[in-house]
C-alpha cells in the first residue's frame, strides 16, 4: 500500500506535475487534549515517541482549555499513526477520541483528539446486623440511594454494599440512613468523605433491632 | 424507519374503523421529551389547538392529532405544574419549550421537541448546637459547607420538593458532632436538621 502511493508519488512528480499530500513529504503528528486539569498526562506515537502534556489552567471565564500537541518528529507521507494515551495525569482518565490513528497525508491535517476527565470512584462498604427489609442509604440529594434488600435465592441480607451512582475526585459524599428497615435501627460509621484517586469501601452500616 | 410498520399499522387500523385517527388529517406525529416533571399540571398544545395534559413523571409526549407533510407545528406549554419555578410571579413558564417549531417532514415523526421544566427549591437548614471549634464541615452528598465558629445556623443549597437529603459530619477536629434527624425528603416549605456538638 505504502510502496504504492510512494511509487505514483515519484511517478507524478517525474511527470512534473503537482506533489502529492499538498506539497509536503512528511507530516507533524498533533492534535489537542481536552478537560486536563491535572499534570502527568503522556502521550505516544506509534507506541513511541513519549510526549509529556501539560495542562494550561482554567481560562478567564473558569473554563479548563484546551490544549495543543505536536510529536517532534515528523512522519513520511503514506506513514501510518497511531496516538495513544501511556499515562494518565493525575486525578484523570484520557481516553482517544477522534483522529488519532490514520495515515499520514490522507487528510490535509492531523488532529488527534484525546479527551481527559477527572475520574469517578463508586463509594460503598459493609453492613452488619441487618435482618428485616427497608433498609434505604443515601448520598445527599444528588448521589443516589440504595435500596438493601435480600438476595432472593439465599434468602440472606447482603454484607456489602455499593452506590449505583459514582463520585468525581474532588467532591465530598456523605452517606446517611434515609429509612431504616422494620424494627431495626441502622447507623453509619466512616459515612463522609471527600472523594480521591482510588473508591471507597470504607462505610460501615451497622444495624441493631429497637429495644 | 423503525416506526414505519407501526406507522403502516396504525394508519390500517384508521381505514378499518372508518374514523380519522385524532382528528388530523396529516401524517406526522409530533412529540418530544420532558424533563423535570414531577407534578400533575403540565399542559401542552400545538398549534394553539386542544390541550394535551401530561401525567405526573411522564418522560415523552405525542400529540394524538397529526400534522400534515410540510405543515408547521408550534408547541407551546399553557400550563406548568406548582412545584416549577416561572420566570416571573404567577407565570406559565415553570416548564418551557425548546425546539419548539418547525415543519413537519415526510416519513418521520417529529420528536426532537424539548420541554423543560425548573423546579422550585426549598431551604435545608442546619441548626448548630453547643460550642464548636473551626474546622467543622457537614455535607449533603456533594454539597459540602464549612460551619464558622460562630455560626449557630447553615443553610446547605436548596433542594426541590419530593427530593431526598441526608446530612452528615464531614469533618469535626478535636470534638465529637452528630446530626439528629438529617435525612429525609424535602416538603414544599422547608426542613430543619440538627447538628449537635460536643467538646470533650
């Protein structure tokens, strides 16, 4: 494919016509990242070429910018690309999300996008004594609820339990009891936090029946 | 084209019974999307024609009268339910319409029309017992708010009637807070917690 396009290149400019690809014979790999906010983001071309990016700040209006990228080295004409992500910044997930692999001068220019965004960790934990239905937890009003309930082939309350619903770095939850189950009373332990890198498995729901 | 057979069905299903299938005598459906619709009171209509009432919770619309090819269709909402917030006192627009106009096309149903409704929201308040020391934060979920020293009441960000809220002791350095009764589901006036502090 490659040998090809690079032998009807030759051949068209031999005829003294125009060059191929608008002219040029090789190509910048580039593109932009959207929604960095944190350092240590590296980017690779061709599973090489490591290229640290880093983030440029929230501009006037508090909106995170984008920012442009470019590999040093330039790749031949028929070449082909591939953009990927090695490591993640901190607090962020990137993922590719257009243009990012392709052959160089297929399209007039490159731009790779890769889109970044802080990650989300599910928050849950464990629960003791429960032993009727209508055990309710929630996180605030904006995070979900969970509704405990026995699993139907055992006939036995579950020890753990997860949100549905996951909370980004940065953000706090706190987990309190919305409806406590028939004749029982539940309390939580370790409920409030602020969210980081890694989820959370750390609330204890503990639950008493009412004297 | 997925609808087309239903389309196909409902069109045989008219011809069967020898009515007019609701009174238009166009093609085209026109519907679309609600959010924010927790309250029996939304009504619609199109083309300034009969009044659509939206059930509580419901997430779509279609009008039953069909507009023709070509026609043009304007959606607009007449009423909105009590728990949305107008733009002005009084006023109809708790829940607005978002591509609300356009020309009804051949083949498709029209279904892109928005409406949007904002609810009212209410206070939740924190009442602060007992002495406290700085550092002291309570959180409704996301909503974190630090507590002053000083403070004897907090007010976390309002929430809309129907919606559930739990708060909880984020952090309280060298002394022992609990909130009493901090979850529930917000009413249409306000709910009141407690945060209780002790120092050892």
């Amino acid at each position: 494919m490659k040998k090809s396009i690079l032998a009807l290149c030759a051949l068209t400019m031999a005829a003294g016509l125009s060059a191929c690809g608008g002219g040029k014979s090789t190509y910048t790999i580039g593109g932009t990242v959207t929604g960095l906010q944190y350092p240590g983001l590296v980017l690779q071309n061709n599973l090489a070429n490591d290229l640290n990016v880093t983030p440029l700040g929230p501009d006037g209006n508090g909106n995170i910018q984008n920012v442009a990228y470019s590999f040093p080295n330039e790749v031949d004409y028929g070449e082909p690309y591939s953009v990927t992500v090695k490591t993640n910044p901190q607090h962020q997930t990137c993922v590719n999300s257009s243009g990012t692999a392709d052959t160089a001068g297929r399209l007039s220019s490159i731009n790779a996008v890769i889109v970044c965004a802080l990650v989300n960790n599910t928050i849950g934990g464990t629960i003791s004594g429960l032993a009727a239905d209508g055990l309710v937890l929630t996180n605030g009003s904006a995070g979900g609820t969970v509704t405990v309930t026995k699993d139907a082939t055992s006939g036995a309350y579950p020890s753990t339990f997860t949100f549905p619903v996951g909370v980004t770095y940065g953000q706090t939850y706190g987990v309190t009891v919305l409806s406590n189950p028939a004749n029982q009373t539940c309390s939580v332990s370790n409920g409030a936090g602020t969210m980081g890198d890694n989820k959370v498995e750390s609330i204890a729901v503990t639950c008493v029946n009412n004297p | 084209m997925i609808r087309s057979p239903l389309r196909a069905g409902i069109a045989l299903a008219c011809a069967l019974s020898l009515s007019a299938c609701g009174g238009g005598d166009g093609d085209v459906y026109v519907g679309g999307s609600i959010t924010g619709n927790t309250k029996a009171g939304l009504v619609l209509t199109n083309n300034d024609g009969p009044r659509l009432e939206i059930p509580a919770g419901q997430s779509s619309f279609v009008f039953p009268d069909l507009v023709e090819t070509d026609a043009t269709y304007n959606v607009k909402v007449v009423a909105s339910p009590d728990n949305t917030q107008p733009s002005t006192p009084g006023g109809t627009d708790g829940c607005k319409v978002v591509e609300g106009t356009g020309t009804g096309k051949a083949v498709f149903s029209i279904s892109s029309v928005q409406v949007v409704c904002t609810l009212k929201t209410f206070p939740l308040t924190v009442r602060v017992n007992g002495t406290h020391a700085a550092g002291l934060a309570i959180v409704n979920g996301s909503d974190r708010q630090d507590v002053a020293p000083d403070a004897t009441v907090v007010q976390m960000k309002q929430i809309p009637e129907g919606a559930v809220y739990g708060v909880a002791v984020l952090a309280a350095p060298g002394q022992t807070c609990t909130v009493a009764n901090g979850s529930g589901t917000m009413d249409n006036v306000g709910k009141t917690v407690d945060l209780n502090c002790t120092t050892p």
